[in-house]
C-alpha cells in the first residue's frame, strides 16, 4: 500500500422526530462549499468534488474540520460519502496509493508518504483506509483497512497493523468491488457504541449497499480514553499515480442541542458558614429547550461525580461543575462540555424608587413592593419594612407587600440570597403628578319627542387642561372607580337630566374622576298663543307673543303673528340654542240648529240647540231678535232665520202658518163641512189629532183619510162643542226640523 492522503468532511447535526434543530458541516453544492473545513498541501475544489491528489506521483492532500468533535458521550454516528479513483497511473506502479477516512485527535498538517494513505506516524485514533496499491506485489487492488488505535505499523502504513481487537483487513475486493475507475461508488460508515462493552465501537461498512465490516473494535493505543477528535479525509501517491476525488460526503452526529455551553450565576458565600449551597438543576432550561425531555448529571472537579445536584455545597473560590445532558428516549450523542462556573462574589442588593399613581388625589398610591428589582440573583427573596429600627430588629414587617398603600415615603427591605447572603436595600415610594380635573356642566336642548332627554357630546365637557389624557365615560362613580358599564356612545349620549363620570388617564397610567352635571333645558312655549274659534269663512290672527329669538311658521312664514283661517298650524319658537314646536289649531264654530217649531194660531215659537248662545232670531235675516217667539205671523210659507254669538252666517228654515177655519158646520151643505189639512199631506211624518174637552183623543187621521175630519167619532156625529186639534210634521229640509201647530175648534152638529 503506497501513502495517499484524501480527507473530506461533513458534519450534520440534525434533530430526532421533527424535536430538534439541526446543525450542520457538509461539503456540498458546486463548487463544493468549504467554509469551515482546512484543504491542506495539493487538495482542492474541482466544480462538484473534492480532488485530493492530481493523477502524479509524490502527492499529498487533506480536508478536515476546522474545529474538533467531542465523541465522548456519543452513542452513534455515521458517515457516507462518494469516492473515485481515476488516472493513467505510471508506467512502474500502475495507479496508487488510495485514501484514508479517519477521526484523529492528531490529524495530519504536512506531507506523509504514499504508504500511509495520508495518515502520519502515530497519528491515533479511528481510520477507515480504501488502499489500492498491494506492496508485496506492487500490483493494484481493492483492500479495506481499519484501525482504531495508533498509526505505528511498518513503514507508518496501516495495512501492517495487526494490533489485536483494533484492526480489520479485507479481502482483495478487486474482482466484486473494485476501487478504481471512472463512476463514483457510494461509502457508509456507521459507528455506535457497543451494548457488551461501552469502551468499544461497532464498525459497520458499506459499499454499495454490500456490507463489508461489521465488528466491534476495542481502542488502543492513543485512542484509548480519546474524547476529542477531528474528522477528516486523507490521500497519498507515492511512485505510483492516482487522481483521488470525493464528494458528498457527511458525517451525522446526533447530539442534544445546548443553548449555552457555559453559564455563570452569580453565587456568594454565606459569611456565617464560609460556604454557599446553590440547586444546580435551576439551570436546567438555561443548557435546553423543555429540561424535562432529558435526563442531567452533575460532576465536580476532578469529575467526582455529585449526587445531590439539587443542595450543592461550594466554597470561596472558582468551582466548576461538568453538566451531561442525555435524552433517555433515543441515541443522541450527549453533550458533554457544559460547564457551570461558581465564582462566589460579594453579595450586594439593589436600591430602587417604585413610583405610583395618587389616583383621583386619594393621598398615596397602592405600591407591588414585590416588583421591585432588588436582587439580579434568581430566588432571592425580600422582607419588607418602615424603619430601619423595624428591620434591624425584625419587627413588624409589612405584610400586605404586593398591595402596599403609602403616600410618597422610603422604606426598606431585607433581601436574601438562595445562598443565604443578605443586604439592604432602601426602596423610595414616590408619586407621579395627580392628574388636575374639575367638575363641569353640560346643558342640552330637549329632545321634542321625549323633552325629559337631552343629547349630549360628553367629550365636550372641560374636565381638564392637561394634554396627552385619555378619557372614559361612566353612569355611576362606582362604574368609574370599577372600570364598568363604559358608556359607549359618548359622542352623542341620550339622558335626562342628571350626572355621569369621566375617568381621566394620564401617560403614566394614574386617574382621576371628574363629576359632569347634565342639564336638560325645558322647551320654551308661548304662553299667548291659543287655539280659536272662528266662523267657517272668516280668519284670525295667531299670535306666539314676544320674546322669542326667531319664529318659523308652518305657513312659511318668519314673523311673531300670522293670520289664519280654519286648520292645524305649528310655529318653531326659539329661545337661546333651542328650539321648541308648538302646535295651534283654528277650529270653525258649531252652527245652531233649530231643532223645533211650535205654531200656535199666529204666534211662531221657534227652539235652538248647538252653537254658542246667546241667539239671535229674525223673520227677514236684517231685523233681529232676542226672543224666539214670534207673534201675529201671517198664514202661509214664512222663513225663520237664527245665528249664535259668533254672528257668523244665519241658518234659515222654512215654515208654514195654516190657514184654517175655526168652525164647521158638518151638515152636507158643502159649506165648512171638515177641517182639511190635505194641503200638508207632502210633510214628513204629518199627523192630525182632534181631542175633546177632556183632552181625550177622539180622531187621528192619517193619509188615509186625507188628513181631514168631518165632526164625527167613530161614524158618529160629535155633539156640538168646543174641541182640541193639534198638528205635527217635520219640514223637508236638512235637519228634518220639527213643526208643531195646534188650536181649537167650534163644530156645530144640527141633530
């Protein structure tokens, strides 16, 4: 085997079930992306592969990460990549020597012979050599070799190295696998740590999907107790010639992401012990995301395991404790570099002003002296007092801290470590400026369909001068104080007469209520103007009387009066700002109706009802009278005029005075033989009675007998005598007045 060296690395880190982020080292992409990986002597970047040697003798060429991989709390790893070996060799040596891909805690910085595939004199720990060039023959092959130990063989090249537990050799695998030509093949190495004996790795090997290793390997040599190592790839020619190249190569270590490899709390020493305890799993979500998916051990110096993590007991000086932090549910590679340093330091806490609000000017503010950052030390607790005095002597310590009423005053507090160290810290209460509010009066027009109420724009009311203040609307004081029942629409707020708060905020969080008085302004009507009565076809004038600012009359027009006729008007009367409806009405007056006529020989009795008394009566409509009676008529049509007090229009009836002869003679003769009222007969509802002395009724005619009688009862003549006659009927007009006529008569029967 002729020295090579080809080293290429990739590390990935990458998380289990989606529950881990991963980070990663690869050389990938094209061209190959090395950022943080060394090319050392002839290797290079050749678009999408690593060249390790060019195809000429006497080559060296390397690639290893920048920075070394601690494997110590690894439980598996695994590496791939793609490899070819190509060229036109040498005419002596044909193609050599083949490449190298190890872990080493010494890796190779300069040039090593083609031998040793790159890997230098007693370089130690685990190579993986793909070797082409047999030594004995000088001929090509295809040989694996592995080492887990030191590089101290013959000639420094591993395929003499028969170190027992920590070496395999294959077979010549030139005939089913062979090294050499044009096409890539594809490389797995897996390594865990081996359930029978934790110091060993297995080795697993595959080319191809063929397995070629699979044992456990015991360390020797250097790598015995090796934690710490860099990974690499490695390649040598020597007489012989080979172009060896190599890409997409990675290496997945597992590992339970740290957030921080170092922290360094702050610890003191208890001046009473000489010592403090701290609980080293508080750091526990300072090392990783959700502690509890993990499982932490704790060892001190010299790596003494601690078994009481969570009291642990350290003095002055620097202590350093190692943390592992293993997930118990998978084969993460465990982290085992996070440190905790103790450096205990003077312990001193923190002066502070706490500054509250004097709300609504109450004479002090409610104070959380538990907020107050007394301490930057986690779990440090504090005891609050008034007085020095009260703290030296522990007396009377303030009880209700986190609600704490004081007007502006200092007080103190006793502020102690979990490590027991104690200080005091003086706490300064001071309030910010009250917030400056009066109380204010809103007034608002009535609102017409419901005058009890008002509208009013709460935000108008000049509460305060001070600018940058929000505001609040409340119904009750209580609602204020309580932060309920926020009056939402405040820009245009319905109410009667009454009172709201407004809660007024400044920048700094603090309050003050303001007490707003709302006032609903009555409507103004006219006292002058009234509803009238006038006739039918007359007017009136309105008048809504002085002392109004403007008048808007449902006529249009803008003056104080107006002259109406009968119907409904409304005028707009404003007083100040508001503005009131008043409505008027001018009715017509009720006519007088005459409900009766009495005719009694001439004298007229004429009967009125409706209107407005007192009534006037007249016979031609120019000459009037108080009385209703009227004497001497004359027989025949007549009319009878009537008007009430409002002297509008005069109704007017018509009437008739019968003509009758006052004695009959009902003997044949043709001559006065009947009283005849036949001329009637178009009334309505006509009726003609005759009574005797007595009052008893002795005829009533009807249309049957033409309204007439001829001075009998019955078919029988009537004694001569003195009778009672009397006439009724309604006259044919609208109000169907009633006429009632009566009189006597002498009939003189010759027997």
């Amino acid at each position: 085997m002729k020295n090579n060296l080809l080293s290429c690395i990739i590390l990935i880190f990458i998380g289990l079930s989606g529950r881990f982020s991963a980070q990663t080292y690869q050389l990938t992409g094209n061209p190959v992306n090395t950022t943080g990986w060394d090319l050392v002597s002839s290797a290079l970047i050749n678009t999408d592969f690593i060249q390790l040697t060019p195809d000429t003798g006497g080559q060296y060429g390397a690639i290893k990460l920048q920075d070394p991989i601690n494997l110590k709390y690894c439980d598996k790893w695994k590496v791939e990549f793609d490899f070819r070996i190509d060229g036109n060799g040498t005419t002596t040596y044909g193609r050599g020597d083949g490449f190298t891909f190890w872990y080493l805690a010494n890796p190779p910085t300069g040039f090593v012979s083609g031998g040793g595939l790159g890997i230098p004199a007693n370089a130690s720990g685990l190579m993986v050599g793909f070797d082409i060039f047999n030594n004995s023959t000088e001929g090509q092959m295809s040989k694996i070799h592995v080492l887990y130990g030191t590089n101290n063989g013959t000639n420094n090249n591993i395929e003499y190295n028969n170190t027992p537990g920590s070496t395999f050799h294959s077979p010549d695998l030139n005939t089913t696998q062979p090294f050499v030509g044009a096409t890539y093949k594809h490389v797995e190495v897996n390594g865990e740590t081996d359930p029978a004996n934790p110091a060993n790795w297995l080795i697993k090997i595959k080319i191809d999907g063929v397995v070629i290793v699979d044992q456990s390997f015991a360390p020797s040599g250097g790598a015995i107790g090796m934690t710490t190592g860099y990974f690499g790839f490695s390649a040598a020619t020597g007489g012989a010639s080979a172009r060896h190249s190599i890409k997409n190569a990675k290496i997945y270590i597992d590992k339970v992401p740290i957030l921080t490899n170092t922290i360094n709390p702050f610890v003191c020493v208890n001046p009473s012990t000489g010592n403090g305890t701290v609980d080293l799993t508080s750091f526990q979500n300072q090392f990783v995301t959700n502690p509890a998916n993990y499982t932490f051990s704790y060892f001190g110096p010299g790596g003494t395991p601690i078994t009481n993590p969570s009291n642990y007991q350290y003095a002055t000086g620097t202590t350093t404790i190692t943390v592992v932090v293993k997930d118990p549910s998978s084969t993460l590679c465990d982290n085992g570099d996070g440190t905790i340093v103790l450096t205990p330091s003077p312990f001193a806490a923190n002066d502070v002003t706490l500054t509250g609000c004097n709300n609504n000017n109450a004479g002090g503010a409610v104070f959380d002296l538990t907020s107050a950052n007394l301490s930057s030390v986690p779990g440090s607790t504090a005891v609050f007092y008034n007085t020095m005095y009260d703290l030296n002597n522990h007396l009377n310590p303030i009880t209700n801290s986190s609600a704490y009423l004081s007007p502006a005053a200092t007080i103190y507090a006793q502020v102690t470590t979990p490590q027991g160290c104690t200080d005091v810290a003086q706490i300064t209460l001071a309030l910010f400026p009250v917030v400056e509010v009066q109380e204010a009066t809103l007034r608002a027009c009535a609102i017409e369909t419901n005058p009890s109420t008002g509208l009013f724009n709460l935000t108008t009311a000049p509460v305060t001068t001070q600018s940058g203040t929000i505001k609040k609307y409340y119904p009750s004081l209580a609602d204020a104080q309580n932060g309920t029942n926020e009056i939402s629409t405040f820009l245009s707020y319905i109410s009667p007469s009454g009172v709201i708060y407004i809660k007024v905020s400044d920048t700094n969080g603090c309050y003050a209520i303001a007490k707003v008085n709302l006032v609903v302004i009555p409507q103004v009507f006219s006292t002058t103007l009234e509803d009238k009565i006038i006739c039918m076809e007359d007017t009136v004038i309105l008048d809504a009387g002085p002392g109004f600012v403007t008048y808007e009359w449902s006529t249009g027009a803008t003056s104080q009066t107006i002259t109406a006729g009968v119907g409904t008007y409304w005028v707009k009367l404003k007083t100040g700002d508001c503005v009131a409806t008043q409505t008027v009405k001018v009715y017509p007056s009720d006519q007088p109706v005459i409900t009766s006529v009495d005719i009694s020989n001439t004298t007229v009795t004429v009967y009125v009802n409706g209107g407005t008394a007192p009534y006037k009566y007249s016979t031609d409509g120019i000459n009037w009278q108080d009385s209703n009676e009227f004497k001497n008529m004359p027989r025949g049509d007549s009319r009878i005029f009537v008007k009430d007090a409002y002297d509008c229009n005069p109704i007017d009836i018509g009437i008739v005075v019968p003509n009758l002869i006052n004695v009959i003679t009902p003997n044949g003769d043709g001559v006065n033989d009947v009283i005849d009222y036949s001329a009637l007969a178009g009334k309505q509802n006509l009726v003609f009675n005759v009574y005797d002395r007595y009052g008893t009724l002795i005829h009533k005619s009807d249309k049957f007998s033409q309204y007439k009688w001829d001075g009998t009862m019955s078919g029988r003549k009537v004694p001569t005598g003195n009778y009672w006659y009397s006439v009724s009927w309604n006259e044919n007009d609208k109000k169907n007045t009633s006429v009632k006529y009566s009189g006597w008569i002498l009939v003189k029967n010759r027997d």
